[in-house]
C-alpha cells in the first residue's frame, strides 16, 4: 500500500505538536527567538537531568572503605617507554 506524503500518522502528528508547542513557548517566553528557546530547553534538560543524578548520590566513606593507595615506581614506566631506543612518555 502506497502511503501519500501528506498522510499523517502518529509519528507525524507527534512531530507537528512538538513543534507547535515550542512555537508557543517560544512567543510566550523568549520573543520568537528560537535559538534562545532551544538553548533554554536545552539547559533545563540538562539541569533536570543533573538533579536526577544528584539525587541518587551518597557519600563514601573512604577511611572504612579498605582501599589503600597503590603507587608506582617511576623507574618502571620510564624503562617500558625507552626501550627499543624510542623514550617517549605521555602523561
């Protein structure tokens, strides 16, 4: 069955509403800029988004937690990196 391009399904109707919607929030609240809308909503998402985040957070109490600092011997690493005549070393 051939669908005509201007057959509107779920999806369609869905896209056109958002965009609606945020015309709407656009002339309500930012002057018809779009892009200062789009920033908006960005940033809100991303700040509600950081306190869903944020909420699930606790503490560690590292002085019970049993994990004891591991260190390295530089002398190691520096002769891994010369050999074969080639000393680079990134950090």
């Amino acid at each position: 069955m051939f669908n005509s391009p201007f057959e509107e399904n779920s999806s369609t109707v869905l896209k056109k509403d958002w965009v609606r919607r945020f015309k709407k929030f656009s002339s309500n609240y930012q002057n018809n800029d779009y892009k200062a809308t789009s920033y908006l909503l960005k940033d809100v998402y991303l700040f509600h988004k950081w306190v869903k985040v944020t909420s699930k957070l606790e503490p560690i109490n590292w002085l019970e937690s049993g994990v004891e600092p591991q260190y390295t011997d530089i002398g190691s690493t520096t002769a891994m990196a010369c050999s074969g005549g080639a000393c680079e070393i990134t950090f």
